[in-house]
C-alpha cells in the first residue's frame, strides 16, 4: 500500500486517495471525513489542496459538505449539474463578442441587516458594496450587486480602482470552501431596469450566490442578466 503522506501530491492524486478509501469502506456511507487540517497534515500538502479534492467530489455527488457539519461520504451517491462560478469576461468573449465593464458604485458600508444575519455576521460589521455593470459590444449585459467580507481578502484590499473586475478578481484570488445558489425570474427593480436599459418591472434572470471559506463567508451578491440570457451547465 502506498503510504499517504509519501511524496508530492496534487490535488488529483489526493481525490484518488479519498476514493480508494471509500471504495474500500474505510469510510462508509454516512461516515465523516477528517478535517481538512488533518488530512492536509496527514498527505504533506497544503490544505487548499485537500479543499480542491473535496470540492471535486462534492461536484461528483460522492461527499456531502455542510458548513459547521463538515465533509460526510454521502449515503446514496448521485450524479450532479456541475455549475462552477463563471469569469463573465470569458461568457461574454465566449459568445464573440466584446466586454467591458463599469463599477457604478464601491463603499465600505454596514449592510442591511438582512444581509449581515445571511452571512451569520454581527450587527454593525461593515462590507465592501460593489456595483458593476458588464457590457458585451458596448450593451447592458450583466449588473452585478455584490457584498463582499474583508475579513478574508488581502490586508489593505481596495476595489474601488480594479484592474480587473470584482468577478475575476475574486475567481482567481479567493479560494472558497462551499457555497449556496438560487436562480430565479423575477421583475428588474428600478435600479436594475436603469443599468440593464429595460422597463422597470421587465422580467429578468437572476442568480443570488453566497460562498464562504471554511467558517468564514466571502461574498453574496445577486446578479441580473439581461433579455436573451441562457445558463448552459453539465449532467
């Protein structure tokens, strides 16, 4: 038997291993799995290694991750729509077409406290509010409303002047544990009906999504796409 912890592993090899363990019933159906401190201790890698193996096999079906709960091999395994968050400079490049994007608004404020008691922060915790309107050959193509935690950016993280957007910026630099995602069809506000150029009350595709890293949350932030918008995934 090949000892775990022997040698560089990547996070290919380290879902690998998690398999072979369940497929053998080290870990049963139901069973929890260690901590990602462990098991990262236990394989000699980094934990976002172990974070990335796991996500994967959430993705498959094969375990079941619960915030505060932890990773459990799941009872009955199912496939399962992969839906990864999108860098929406590349959806819109993808459909021939040219993106752009203006931030329309980026404060460090208190938010609601409805959105302070989703995330599970106190009351009086302040946020990054950031509004970004997305173009594809110079039209209104996504506005995205986004509360995003500092406690898990970088010290002295402003977004105010992005060279990127907030989207790809987070995508490429924030790792994220688990998350949570809704998809509706709901009558453009008055703000999104101005940024999206359509009548207010006009029906529009709307995606709200929160992640978190560990017990820490990242980001919720509600995206509006406009008329002709189609979500593509996998089975």
């Amino acid at each position: 038997m090949t000892t775990p912890g022997a040698g560089p592993k990547g996070w290919e090899a380290i879902r690998a291993e998690v398999l072979r363990r369940i497929d053998r019933r080290e870990w049963a159906p139901g069973a929890v799995i260690p901590p990602e401190a462990e098991l990262a201790e236990e394989f000699g890698v980094a934990r976002a290694t172990v974070n990335r193996a796991l996500r994967e096999l959430a993705l498959q079906g094969v375990v079941e991750r619960r915030r505060k709960a932890g990773t459990r091999v799941a009872t009955h395994p199912v496939r399962r729509a992969v839906v990864e968050i999108p860098v929406t400079r590349l959806e819109v490049e993808g459909r021939g077409q040219c993106y752009a994007f203006h931030l329309t608004g980026c404060a460090l404020v208190v938010p609601p406290p409805p959105v302070l008691a989703r995330l599970g922060l106190a009351p009086g915790s302040r946020m990054w509010h950031v509004t970004t309107l997305h173009l594809a050959d110079g039209r209104p193509f996504l506005y995205e409303d986004r509360w995003l935690n500092p406690a898990p950016l970088p010290a002295g993280f402003d977004p105010s002047e992005p060279a990127l957007s907030i989207n790809e910026w987070l995508v490429k630099n924030v790792a994220y544990t688990y998350g949570d995602i809704a998809f509706s069809a709901e009558p453009a506000s008055e703000g999104e009906a101005l940024q999206l150029d359509v009548p207010k009350g006009a029906p529009v595709f709307v995606i709200e999504r929160t992640t978190w890293a560990g017990e820490v949350p990242v980001t919720l932030v509600r995206l509006a796409y406009g008329p002709g918008y189609r979500l593509r995934t996998v089975l």
